[in-house]
C-alpha cells in the first residue's frame, strides 16, 4: 500500500487538489444550510480501493465497523440484519454480497487521518468563515452492493459525502422540519437513542435527490434527514464531516428539551444557523456538570 500513496502524493500541487476553485466558491456560498453537488478528484486514490479498505477494516475494533443486508426498506425498526460473513470479506465480495458496509473514524489510521486532514484542509477558510474554529474532523467510508440502501435517518455532523467508484441516490429533507423528523425524535437520539427515522411515503412531497457518479460530492446540512439507495453497481463512497460550535450547541438545546419533556414541559426546538441556541446549551451544559440531565 506505501508505494501507490507515496506515487499519489508525488503529484503536482494542482493535480494533488480534490477540490478545485469552483467548488470551493460553491462550497463556500451554500455552506452551512443549503444541499449542494460538488465535484472531486478522489476517485483514483489508492487507498479507497477494496483491497485497501479490507485491509483497513480488518485493523479496525469492532465498534468501528458497521456492515449489515442491503436488501432494506428505506424505513427500518432497529438494525438490519447481517449477511454471516466477515467484514473483509464483505468488502472484497461486495460486488456480491448484498451488503451495505460502513468503517467509523478511518481517522484512526494515520495514512486516513492525513487524507482526512487534507481534504478538511482545501475547505477550512469557508468553513471557519461561516461557523467557526472546525471541530472534531471525523471519516467514514461507505461500501455498498448493487442496490442496497442506507434507511432514512440523521446526522448531528456537517457532512460532505464523495462519491469515489459507482452510482447512488442521496435523498434529502429539509434540516429542522418537523413533519420529516418530529421534535421528540431528535431530542431522544441526543439522550443516546437511535438515529434511525420513522419513514412515510408522504414525506416525499419535500424530498430532493442527488444523483452521484464518481467524482461527485454532495453536503448534507447538520440534522438533515436522508436515504441513500445504491446504484445497479457496487460503490465506494467517503464522508469527511466535522462539527461547530453552532452544531454543539443545537445538540445540548435538544437534550435540554429532552430534560424538559420528561418533565411535562413543551419546549420550543431549537433555531437552526445563524441563530446559535447558546442560552439553552450552557444551561444542559450546567445540568450535566451538575449530573442531574438524566
């Protein structure tokens, strides 16, 4: 694996860049509220082959790795099932395997973390500009067989998902509606519940897809509901995400509401960027130290 990293970073500074000017300026326009497409230039990096990314899983604890059936419903009770094979072997078949697989914080190994950190990197000053000082810089790599879907759920990072090898759908929601991921919903996955939503096909009449080929990109805003559904090919797809000081303190507003609704409360949700929540979040915050938030 050193050799095609070492042939990689050799490159000319320009043809070394993912992302280039435009993208950055569109980047740098939408962020952080607004779904966008970009384009990259990530999809012959040696360490995003299968090989590579088996080799990568096997190293990695068993709380980082996530892999289960493709064949699911967009809408899912709990985890899907699993496949009984190895996640190795999972990856290297994945062409075949009808799985969806996921390796957590790749940032872990150092070779992921330096690509992590490059990427982040390109991005920084429209990032920092909009939000602040970029905090906890996190990856993860999708590898999906033909078809398979990722169910309807959340995420509390900033998130750009690149799409290296293969097709897929990613279909959104719009961030902080209410008809698309109730209130109680958010609140109970940042008291440690699931991050899985309740799917209803009405949801669709607000619903935007983009439809990513390698060397596309797509950002998905903090909390965004979504599904993605793969293509009639197998793909490889990184999200490098990372949060805010804005992203921390949406997070403690909702486990404030949590505290407060388990109490007979009806509190109000938290305002999405640029309002930044700090009131509620440093009184979770006092809460917490205190360790009465339970």
């Amino acid at each position: 694996m050193n050799a095609p990293i070492a042939s990689w970073s050799a490159r000319p500074a320009d043809a070394h860049r993912v992302f280039g000017d435009e993208a950055r300026i569109k980047f740098g326009r939408n962020y952080p509220e607004t779904p966008h497409k970009l384009r990259h230039t990530l999809t012959d990096h040696p360490l995003l082959t299968l090989d590579a990314l088996a080799d990568l899983a096997q190293t990695m604890a068993s709380d980082s790795v996530e892999y289960n059936r493709g064949d699911v419903p967009i809408g899912v009770d709990g985890k899907p099932g699993q496949t009984g094979l190895s996640i190795a072997q999972t990856i290297r078949m994945i062409a075949k395997s009808n799985s969806w697989a996921v390796l957590k914080n790749v940032e872990q190994a150092p070779a992921y973390r330096a690509l992590l950190n490059d990427l982040l990197g390109e991005i920084r000053a429209q990032i920092e500009s909009r939000t602040g000082e970029m905090l906890t810089p996190q990856g993860f790599i999708f590898i999906s067989s033909p078809n398979a879907v990722t169910p309807y759920h959340f995420d509390p990072e900033h998130n750009i998902l690149l799409q290296v090898r293969g097709t897929k759908t990613m279909t959104q929601f719009p961030a902080g509606d209410a008809r698309c991921a109730p209130d109680e919903v958010h609140e109970s996955y940042h008291a440690g519940g699931p991050r899985e939503l309740c799917w209803d096909e009405a949801f669709m009449d607000r619903a935007k897809s983009y439809d990513l080929d390698g060397g596309d990109a797509v950002y998905v805003p903090v909390m965004a509901p979504h599904f993605v559904r793969n293509g009639p090919a197998s793909s490889v797809s990184l999200s490098i995400t990372w949060r805010s000081s804005w992203s921390y303190a949406e997070s403690d507003a909702r486990g404030l509401n949590h505290w407060l609704r388990a109490r007979g409360f009806a509190p109000t949700a938290p305002r999405r960027w640029p309002h930044n929540n700090r009131a509620k979040a440093y009184a979770f915050r006092a809460l917490r130290r205190l360790g009465i938030t339970g």
